[in-house]
C-alpha cells in the first residue's frame, strides 16, 4: 500500500455523511479507534452498525444538504468526510421531499456523479465547511503499484488490461464508467449508475470469464468518489468467473485489504496496482508482465 498526494490538517470533531458500503463503516471505526468518534448521518437503515462507532447518529429520511448543515454547524465543527454511495433512487424518485438548499443544488447541478458531488461539495464550502479527502484517513487502504495479490496476470490478462485501460481513457472524460470488463479483447461490461457489482454480476451473466479494470477521471476531486474495492468485489468476481482486477494505483482504496487480497489469493484471482501513462515507454514499463 502507500498513501497519496496532499494533505489536511484535521483536528477535532469530524461529521460523516455516510453512503452506502464498506467504506464509510472503516472510516467511523478509524476515527472512533482515535477518540474522535464523528458526528454520521445517514439514508441508510443499518444503524446498529454505526451506533457504538458515532458521537451522535441522524437518521436522514431523505437527502437534505440543509439539514446536514444545520446538524453540522450544531456539533461544533466545520470538518466534513462524504464517503460511500447514495443510490441514485433519491435522486430522481424522491424530488418533493427535498429541502430548498437539496433542490437548488440539484437545480444548478447535472446528475453525473462527478457534477453532482462537485456541487454538493460547493454548497458545503460556501457554508464554511471544509470537504477533507477520505482517503487520508485510511491511508494504508492506498493500492499501491505492481502486483497486489499472490499471483501475476498472465499475458492474455494484461492484454485485456491494456485494452481497458484505453476504453477508460475514452470513457472517463464522459462522466461515466469507472470500471470495465474486458475478455480476449472484447468489452463485456461497461460500469455506469448501477455500480461496479451489479456490472461484474451482469458481466458474469454475458461471458463468465474476464478481467476487471477500474480507475478514475483524472481530473477527479480526490477528496470524494475514489474507487473502492473491498473483499465483497472479490467474492462477486469469483462468481461472475472473472480472473483479474486491475486499480488505479495511489487513486484507489482496498477495504480489509488483507481480507481482500487474501481472498483473490484463495480464487486465484491476479490484483495488480497500473498508472495511467503518457508514453508508449511508460506504457511499457507499468503495463507489461514482469520478465521470466
């Protein structure tokens, strides 16, 4: 593992707005181990397993960034974590039930994640609350280069992971498709607002074999929407029959890491750490399997 680019200086209460998935559970279990357990809200009904994590759990009924603002600024902080996924059903099933400050946002916002959280992050800064990078809380979650679980692609692997590497790079600068599949050099699954299981689990249906790449926008804010992977995205992959995963080294995070790699080790599923490269050398040396 190894950690990323900038820093925060974080001292203090912390709130979480927490979003579906793993990853807002580590967070609130690393800053409730440092005796900073944070203010979380929510849309999620599992409650019981951020209660003895919180310094104080809301319960959201539906999104409302004024609220979270109103509860934010009342626990005594201006330090903010926006972490994991909110279903995109709220968004567009949910319109009457939002707050004056929730429909202005959306109003002035196009719905592609990245705009959206762009703009949710907006409104939080100009309430004086600053949006810290999640990522710096876990950085021992950090994908770091090279090969990351017990075995080495094979030569068909990285062919495949070449090949999503430059559908990403197409895909990407669309607002869109985090994550690909890719079999003997044939896209399978293309990631979109459904998230990268449910595109493994359909990618499973369409072929039963293949190789995951996942990175992201390289103009990504850093402090929100990293891709995340975690045991979870291994047990899928070895239902679906896919054998690799590919992940943006430094701009990916590996929940239970040990768990997860252990686990791809297990199903002999290859895990590898690339870098997006500008060069036909640099291509070379971060995209090509090691030599005999």
């Amino acid at each position: 593992m190894t950690s990323g680019p900038g820093a925060f200086d974080r001292k203090g209460p912390v709130a979480l707005i927490a979003g579906e998935g793993a990853l807002p559970v580590a967070i609130a279990e690393k800053l409730s181990e440092e005796g900073t357990p944070p203010l979380i809200l929510t849309l999620r009904n599992d409650l019981e397993l951020f209660r003895p994590l919180a310094g104080k759990l809301i319960h959201l009924r539906a999104p409302s960034l004024g609220r979270c603002v109103r509860e934010i600024k009342a626990w005594g902080t201006s330090a903010l974590i926006m972490a994991g996924r909110i279903p995109k059903r709220f968004i567009y099933c949910l319109p009457l039930l939002f707050d004056p400050l929730t429909r202005s946002v959306l109003a002035h916002s196009l719905r592609d994640d990245h705009s959206l959280l762009g703009s949710i992050v907006e409104a939080f800064e100009r309430e004086g609350i600053q949006v810290l990078p999640y990522w710096q809380i876990l950085p021992e979650f950090v994908a770091s280069p090279g090969r990351l679980a017990e075995r080495d692609p094979t030569e068909k692997e990285w062919a495949d992971i070449r090949c999503g590497r430059e559908i990403l790079r197409v895909t990407l600068p669309c607002s869109f498709g985090q994550a690909v599949v890719v079999a003997d050099g044939a896209v399978v699954a293309v990631e979109a607002m459904e998230g990268t299981d449910a595109m493994i689990e359909r990618a499973g249906a369409l072929s039963g074999r293949g190789t995951v790449v996942k990175m992201m926008k390289t103009s990504q804010d850093l402090r929100y929407d990293l891709p995340t992977i975690g045991p979870a995205s291994i047990e899928n992959m070895h239902r679906a029959g896919l054998t690799c995963l590919a992940v943006e080294a430094g701009r990916t995070l590996i929940l239970s890491p040990d768990d997860t790699l252990s686990l791809a080790g297990k199903y002999g599923i290859a895990v590898v750490g690339i870098t997006p490269s500008d060069s036909e050398s640099e291509e070379k040396d971060s995209l090509s399997p090691p030599a005999p």
